[in-house]
C-alpha cells in the first residue's frame, strides 16, 4: 500500500524502523548460518571464525560482543539467521 499524499506507508515504515542486533560471540560456534542466511548484516570474523555484525552495521564489537543497527528492510532476512542460529547466540530489538 502506497499512498502518494506523503503520508506514512508500509515501506516508509519498514525504511524509519530501525533494529539493534545483538551477537553473543562467546556463544557462537562459528558455524556460518547466519552469515549464509543473511550476509548483507552478518560475516564471519576472518580473525577468530566466529559471527558478527558485518562493519556497514556495526556499533559495537570485542571479542565477545557484535552489536549493530539495521534498517527495517533488513529485519526479514536478519530474523531468519536469528531463528537459525542452532546455539541462539543472537538477539534482535526493536529500536525505533
């Protein structure tokens, strides 16, 4: 549904909502679903195998911890490696 008033739709929503993902990197066995799944937010650290926000979307990162924030065009395809993710080492929240 679009409108072309400029008021609020459902791809406009989708771009203003924004959403924090978290990576437990101590829980993580480095088994690449994620980044499979959904590589434009998540890779494998080249360093250490193990998961994390890809740099376009990170915020945060040490060697236990990858956090970023997505668009909400991304929330699809980020929920499926959250849902994947077979040691559940990943969370995603709403933000904005």
């Amino acid at each position: 549904m679009y409108q072309e008033n400029g008021r609020a739709t459902a791809r406009r929503h989708a771009t203003m909502t924004q959403y924090r993902v978290i990576v437990d990197r101590d829980a993580c066995i480095g088994c690449g679903v994620a980044a499979e799944l959904c590589n434009e937010v998540f890779m494998l650290n080249p360093g250490d195998g193990k998961n994390q926000v890809a740099p376009k979307y990170e915020v945060e990162h040490s060697d236990s911890i990858s956090v970023g924030i997505i668009p909400g065009e991304l929330y699809e395809c980020t929920l499926s490696a959250v849902q994947s993710c077979p040691v559940e080492a990943i969370r995603l929240e709403k933000i904005a």
